[in-house]
C-alpha cells in the first residue's frame, strides 16, 4: 500500500505484469478519518495550548503585595511625616497609611524587592517595626555588629528622635538591656547614648528595634 491523496491510499497487484510501474493495476482504498487528521492532530493541539496560554497570562492581573509594619513607633505628627517622607521616595510603593494609634504602616509594593526597599528606607530613617506581606516575613537590614561585642560606652546614630516621647521610647526599649545603666537622647541629632558596664551592643540594638526604632553603632 502506498500513500496516496485526497483520502485515498494506493494498493499494486505484484502478480500482473507491469506490477508497481504499472498505474492500470493499482486500487485505491479510501483512508480511515482517523488516518487523515493525525497529521494535524498534534500541530492544533500546540496551537490551542499557545492560545491558552497567552489568555492566562494576559488574565493575571500585575503583582501588588499588601505590606503591613507592626510596632513602629509613631508618637507624633513629626514622626508620620519622617515615615511618609521616608517610603516617598521608595520606587513602586503606593498607599501608604500611617496609623499613629496602632503603631502601623501599610502600603502596596509592586514586588517583592520593592516591599524589601520599602523597609530598608524606613530602618534608614530610623524606624523599625515587623514587616509581613502575604503572610511571609520581610527582614530588616543586618546587624553588622559580631555578637558578644561590649561596650561600657555607647552612641547609637540615626535613630529617629523628633520629640521627648521619642527620647522616653528609647529609654525604656534599653532600659533593661544588660549592663545599660544610663540613656539620653538628642532629638537634634538623633544620637542615643548609652552609658554603663559591659553593655551588649547587639543586644541593645535588638532591643531598641523592637521598641520601634532603628539605629546604628558606634562606639
């Protein structure tokens, strides 16, 4: 049988004289359906799975994470300006709400690195807080302090110190760190200094962001 067109397949009688280069001799037979779309089957499946595809994909809508930063502090006018300020200049961030009462930021970042860039401006500014998105945590910068490292005196910069409600949160996020026995604050410098005897630094650093604040040391 060989193959032949239009549906039909051609069968040669070897037994006449002339045989395969004989045309008077061959039979046609018309092909199974089946036979005849098989060749097409695979390209229409290939082209479906495309379309499909491209549909899916023009149906997700654009990434946008909810970000929430719980117990940051917010004590003042001055500080929800500092935090505006602040995730204002971060790229793809957008709806930025400041809640003074709860002590929480929310805004919309458009990936992750943006939700990412968003809490490192806020440390930069010197505010900290526990930042989540999507149920999944968003870390502060590290703390390039070795632990174990002390220190009898203590100056911790870029904290943000806009008021004495400022200066008395600082106070009290140190005031049992180890070996801590005094803390003052600047509020125009944003300098925090920490005097006593063998006071863990990383430890105070660690302390002060979960009073809502950041900073960074310098002894």
């Amino acid at each position: 049988m060989h193959p032949g067109v239009n549906g039909y397949a051609a069968t040669i009688d070897r037994s006449v004289p002339g045989g395969e280069n004989s045309p008077n001799e061959a039979t046609l037979t018309p092909l199974p359906v089946a036979d005849l779309i098989q060749p097409y089957l695979g390209e229409n499946i290939m082209r479906h799975a495309f379309i499909g595809l491209a549909v899916a994909l023009l149906a997700v809508p654009a990434f946008g994470a909810d970000v929430s930063v719980k117990d940051v502090h917010i004590c003042c006018g001055k500080c929800v300006k500092a935090i505006d300020g602040a995730l204002g200049g971060v790229d793809d961030v957008s709806g930025v709400n400041i809640d003074k009462d709860t002590g929480t930021v929310t805004f919309t970042a458009e990936s992750r690195r943006a939700a990412k860039d968003a809490v490192k401006a806020l440390a930069k500014a010197g505010f900290a807080g526990e930042a989540t998105s999507g149920g999944k945590g968003i870390p502060l910068p590290k703390i390039k302090v070795a632990a174990g490292t002390t220190s009898d005196a203590l100056e911790i910069t870029h904290v943000h110190l806009c008021c004495g409600k400022c200066v008395e949160g600082v106070q009290e996020a140190l005031k049992d760190v180890k070996g801590v026995s005094t803390v003052e604050g600047d509020t125009k410098t944003g300098i925090v200094k920490v005097g006593g005897q063998g006071i863990d630094v990383r430890a105070a650093l660690e302390a002060l962001r979960k009073g809502g604040f950041n900073g960074k040391a310098s002894q």
